[in-house]
C-alpha cells in the first residue's frame, strides 16, 4: 500500500494550504498521512471526516499515537473515479480553530 503524504504548509484566508493543492489522487488501499509543517500556523488537527455520499476512508483517519500527524486507509472497495470532499478541523498556534474541505479522487 503505497503512502500519500500531505503537509500542511500554511493557512491562507482561512483556508489551509497543502501540498498537494488540495487534491489528493488515491488509488483504493492507499494510506494517506496528513502532517502539520513546521510554521504552518496549524497546532493540531482535531479531526478528519469524510461525511459525503461515499465514505472512501475505512477506518475513518485517526491521529498517529504520539504524534501530530493523522493517517487514514482508502477503502479497498472504493469504485475508481469517485471524488470526494473530506473535512480537515484544527486549532491554529494562536488559539483559533478552522475547517478546511479539500478533495480527495480515487484513480481510474
């Protein structure tokens, strides 16, 4: 299983900045690991969810144990073509929180 990492590099009119321009291009059973750049503006990511019609994530993304980076597995099952947004919540180092909605689309 591959690993598609994506790094938060900064916050941009209140939108998050990433490496991949917030499009991430899977195939089904890719894990996808989404780490905090150093002076990004981002402390923490509190929660990674895809609520859409198709969840690709299976288990959803969880936090990696003792770090700030978080990982999730793009389900085996998921039929090629689907493209989906996913929700990124986090804090920022000056006590804010935000939202960000990149997409993710899983290679025909």
């Amino acid at each position: 299983m591959p690993n598609r990492p994506i790094t938060i590099t900064g916050i941009e009119n209140g939108q998050l900045v990433l490496s991949d321009n917030g499009n991430t291009n899977v195939n089904p059973g890719d894990t996808v690991t989404w780490k905090i750049g150093t002076d990004s503006g981002v402390a923490s990511i509190t929660g990674i969810v895809d609520d859409s019609t198709i969840d690709v994530f299976s288990p959803d993304p969880t936090q990696k144990q003792n770090s700030t980076s978080w990982e999730g597995t793009v389900r085996s099952d998921v039929t090629p073509g689907t493209v989906e947004n996913y929700h990124i919540t986090y804090t920022t180092t000056s006590g804010g929180t935000g939202s960000h909605d990149p997409k993710i689309s899983v290679n025909s």
